[in-house]
C-alpha cells in the first residue's frame, strides 16, 4: 500500500542538524539516550499514512502501532483506566513529595500524561519523557519536557525510570531497557515498569478456546514474534530486575476484566472502561503487525476483527488481563561502568 505524510505538531524538542538514514528500524533504550545521530526538527512531525491513518516518521517501521488522535485519545483513556486500578497513584516506587525523585525518565511517553502530571505532583523535579512520536501537547508544567531524540545521558543520571504499556516497543525488553535503566540510575534510584501483556486469562472455565478475543491474541502473539517486538512483557519483568542486579523488587498484579462481567462495582466499571478501550484499538492493533506479518489485506483484516469485537460483550466469558507493576532499586555502591549494563551480583541483597 502506498505511504503519503502528514505532519503533526507538538512541543517536542530535537536536534537540528542533518540526520543520517534510519539502519534497521531498531528502537532501543540506547537509541534515544546514547545515539549521537540527529534529526531535522521538522521531519519528525510529518506523519507517514497508511490504512488511513498515521504513523511515526523518526525510525519509521521500528513501531507498529498508529499515533493519530483516534489513537492518542484512546491512550488517554488508557491512562486514566491505569489511574483508577492504582487508585490513583503514579507510581509505587516509595517517592514521596517530601522524599521525591529529582529527576525522572519516562520512556516511550506517548501523549506523555504520566509525565506532565509527575510534574505537578513533584513540582522541584525534572521530567523527561521520550517518544518516536511528537505527540505530546504544547503547553506542559515547567519541569517537564518531551524528546523525540535526546543525546548522550551520562551514567547515574536518574532518580526514578518509568515505563507503561509498551507493548511492542521492544526487540528485548530486559536488554533494551531494563539493563540501560540500571545503567542510567543514579545508585539508590528506582525502575518502575508498568505493563499489561496481551494474552487473556480466566479463571473459572469459562473462556473457550474457540474464544475470538483468544484466537486473535495469538494471532497477535504470532505476529509479533515475526515482526521480532514483544508483546508477553509482564510475568517476567521481577526475575529480569533481578537478573540484571536491582534489589528491593516487587511485584504488583492487578486484574482488569476484559467488559462488564464482574459482580463488583467498581470491577464492573473498570471492565466497561477496559473494553471500550480495547474496541478503540483492535484494529490499530492489527493492522500493522497482521499486514506486514500475515500477509493480510486491509479488508481481510476488517472482515476478521467482526467476531473480535463481538466477543468482547460476551459477559457470559469471564476474562481478563493482567497489569504488572514491578519496582526495583538500583543498590547503593553499584558500578556505573558499562558492564554493569550486563547485571551481576552487585553485593547487596
């Protein structure tokens, strides 16, 4: 399908002087902290289009989802469902605003809301969120700013390092992100990651498997494993940390039902949230990864997504998702070195 541009505006800022071409559309931790390649200011803003709607231009290929207003408004959504499972807190790492984080990094920020409002909640602290996308609005708290290509972070740079929902952003998770982020804390400083992989579960028998919303996740699963992203990151983050030399890690599991089948209250609304997002998105889900992947059509990929999204009210399936939130301190005395990227026994416990 031909590709067309479309540009979009933010205040993001980036480097602006030439850029040398894109390699292998690789999108790493390391790319956007250590990469001294640059990118013209307003080449980042012009939107590739394809399926009818747009996706990132910087590294163009390396993200398989759209950054369009139908998508930044359902991360919105996303963001807030987020909000009201955590009750309303940012983050579990133990900041507090007497005790908070000097400065953080948000990485793959998206509309970048988790940032702008760690700025208003620790007003002295410096915020930064980086995105392929410059999506973010123009008008943010003065201690915060956004980056489509940031250069060169010195090691022990940050206090707290935060993720949310990068389902697949990465060729290797523990490698790209986890490892860099240990590198890049200042020792005492925290990673938080806050993900929700994509496979379904229940735990009453009552999902089949002939269940659509199931047959289409693996197809998902099977998809991205060709496009090389990982789109499973949850269950593994507490070993990852440890591997790689945190310390102090734990491990939250929240439930969120897939629509409105649950007794409670506040599950049942939860779960009414939950599937009208995931409606939202099902099919910039799907189209870039089944297309590119599968070899699907844009109409086949339209005419399958049917019985997907009628699954989705079938209160009678009692399923749901898992968000993990995982936290863990780099120690006190750890090495800064780069093969300290690599984990090891750092001698704390």
């Amino acid at each position: 399908m031909a590709e067309s541009t479309k540009s979009g505006t933010s205040g993001v800022s980036s480097s602006s002087t030439a850029s040398k071409p894109v390699d292998d559309n690789r999108f790493t931790f390391e790319s956007v902290l250590d990469d001294s390649s640059h990118i013209e200011a307003d080449s980042i803003a012009d939107f590739r289009e394809e399926f009818g709607r747009t996706y990132h231009s910087y590294r163009a290929g390396s993200y398989y989802f759209p950054n369009d207003p139908t998508e930044a408004e359902r991360m919105d959504e996303q963001y807030e469902i987020i909000k009201v499972i955590m009750d309303g807190r940012l983050h579990l790492a133990p900041f507090t605003r007497e005790k908070y984080p000097r400065k953080v990094l948000d990485i793959a920020t998206g509309t970048g809301l988790w940032a702008i409002e760690m700025g208003d909640e620790y007003p002295d602290a410096e915020i930064v969120g980086t995105d392929l996308s410059p999506i973010q609005p123009p008008f943010v708290p003065p201690n915060v700013r956004f980056f489509v290509e940031d250069s060169d972070y010195p090691p022990s740079e940050f206090d707290l390092i935060h993720t949310r929902v990068t389902i697949g952003c990465w060729a290797d998770m523990k490698k790209e992100i986890i490892a860099r982020a240990f590198h890049h804390l200042k020792p005492g400083g925290w990673l938080e990651c806050q993900e929700v992989p994509g496979m379904p579960h229940c735990d009453d028998g009552t999902m089949p498997s002939d269940y659509d919303w199931l047959k289409w996740t693996l197809e998902l699963y099977n998809s991205s494993r060709l496009a090389n992203r990982q789109v499973d990151v949850g269950e593994q983050l507490k070993d990852w940390m440890r591997e790689v030399g945190f310390v102090d890690v734990h491990e939250a599991v929240f439930k969120i039902p897939l629509n409105g089948w649950p007794k409670d209250t506040r599950l049942k609304h939860v779960g009414m949230l939950w599937q009208r997002n995931l409606l939202d998105g099902l099919q910039g889900f799907s189209l870039g990864f089944f297309s590119k992947h599968l070899g699907k059509t844009q109409e086949e990929i339209e005419v399958s997504l049917v019985d997907v999204r009628r699954s989705l009210f079938n209160r009678k399936i009692h399923a749901y998702h898992k968000l993990y939130v995982v936290y863990g301190r780099k120690p006190e005395g750890a090495a800064t070195a780069p093969e300290a990227e690599a984990g090891g026994d750092t001698g704390e416990k």
